[in-house]
C-alpha cells in the first residue's frame, strides 16, 4: 500500500527493476523477484498523510508519512495498493529503509493480527495492517511514532516539507491513480500537516563528498527552491514557513544580503 511517491508506477518500479527514480539522488538496487505487480488499485485509507525529516534520496527535504491514529471521515490519505510477491514487499521495505538484502521478512500474518508490526527503529520500518481487498490483506509501512508524538517533541523529528521534485512525483501517482489534476493535487498536499512546515538539515546530514555523487549539489539545488539559502551570487533568501512544536505556523520573510 504505498500513499506518497510510490503511487506513481515508474517510481515504485524502480524498487522492483532497479534503477535512479526521476529526482532521486539514490540509485535503487531492485528486488530479487522482478516481475511487474499483479495488479493496483486506487483506494483511500482512514489515516493521516503528514511530512518530516530529512532524506537524501530528495535532497534533505522532508518525507510522506502516515499517522498511526485514525483520521477524521473522508480525510484520510489517498493511496494506490499494489498486490505484489512477500519477497518482492521483504525487498521494498528493505530498500526504502538503505539496506542491502532483507534480513528478516514480514509476517503478514501477525501483522494483520496485531495491526501494527515494528521491525526495527528505521523510519519506515514499521508496518501497518490497513485492512482488506479483493481478499488479499493489505500492509503499508510508516514510522514507528505517530503524529502526534512528532508534535510532542517526543520522537527527535521535526515536521519538514517536501522538495519540489518529491512532491511532483506525488502529484504524478495521485493523477496516475486517482485521476488528480494539478490544482487539485497540489490542494491536497498543501493541506497535510508538515507540508508547509521547514527544517534545517542538520550539518552533518550529507557527510563527506565521497558519500555519493552529486548529492551535495543536489541539496543546495533542493535548499534554494526551499528557501533555506540562496546559491553563491544570488543574494536572495526566499521566504518561507516554520511550524512551531504546538503545530503552529509563522512566516519567516526573505531578505536580501550582500555577499
């Protein structure tokens, strides 16, 4: 059950075939089983979509997550269920979380007995049982904290948007699936918690340059179309939004500055 970027085919594919998804810094091995998914289906689930922390695969910007506790009626995230191989759904969660091969599986039987499933401390390394379709179980992996412990301050994770690129491959999935147009995708992001919302990437978060290539230029593309610093000879800061831990949002204006 994938509810961000994954909705969109090429991009999920790339966890199936292998390859550098469109606006991806990371180059994804794909999974032992390579065949294509049975089949999709276009659904919308009963919890919430909301962004934070930081990823490299997109620059440092922030990631879709989705809440542990149930949505208001009809608010919940939209979402696109592909029925897949227990290999090929072992292989996916272990590419998303950077690992090499999966070292233990799912037991989607105990998932959907318990609900929900924590494998590990990874961010997507926990896995939620989302009920049922066309008499196959459906699971989907997310954090192990729930929203409201990100807005606790409890989990160490701040709320964070996502960068242009990222959030263009969620629109994709959501037309692709759904049938979205761009204002309509668009209105449904802007209105998930986080998604105006901006982080700092922490310094160390790229690590040295031998960590991979092009990524460091890739962040300061992604910082600038975020507003978080102007390139060397610009001189400009845009503005943007930063969501207090009580979820509260204010505007931080852009200036300009000699350099």
């Amino acid at each position: 059950m994938s509810y961000g970027s994954n909705m969109a085919t090429h991009r999920f594919m790339a966890y199936i075939r292998g390859g550098r998804p469109s606006g991806s810094a990371i180059v994804l091995r794909g999974a032992a089983d390579r065949r294509p998914p049975m089949a999709s289906a276009a659904l919308r689930l009963n919890n919430n979509l909301y962004f934070a922390g930081h990823a490299k695969s997109w620059g440092g910007a922030g990631v879709a997550f989705l809440d542990h506790d149930a949505a208001a009626e009809g608010q919940g995230a939209f979402a696109r269920a592909w029925l897949i191989s227990q290999a090929q759904l072992d292989d996916v969660i272990a590419q998303e979380n950077g690992r090499g091969q999966p070292s233990t599986g799912v037991d989607v039987n105990r998932v959907v007995a318990e609900t929900r499933v924590v494998l590990g401390p990874g961010r997507y390394q926990t896995v939620l049982h989302m009920g049922d379709h066309a008499g196959h179980p459906m699971v989907t992996f997310t954090a192990p904290w729930s929203l409201a412990d990100v807005m606790a301050g409890r989990t160490g994770l701040a709320l964070n948007g996502p960068s242009p690129r990222y959030e263009e491959m969620i629109a994709a999935g959501l037309a692709e699936t759904h049938g979205f147009n761009r204002a309509e995708a668009e209105a449904y992001l802007r209105a998930a918690v986080g998604h105006g919302a901006f982080e700092d990437t922490p310094a160390d978060f790229w690590g040295s340059p031998a960590d991979g290539t092009g990524m460091a230029a890739l962040a300061a593309r992604v910082a600038w179309k975020r507003g978080q610093a102007a390139p060397e000879g610009t001189g400009r800061v845009r503005p943007h939004q930063r969501r207090a831990a009580n979820g509260q949002l204010s505007e931080v204006r852009g200036h300009r500055r000699r350099r």
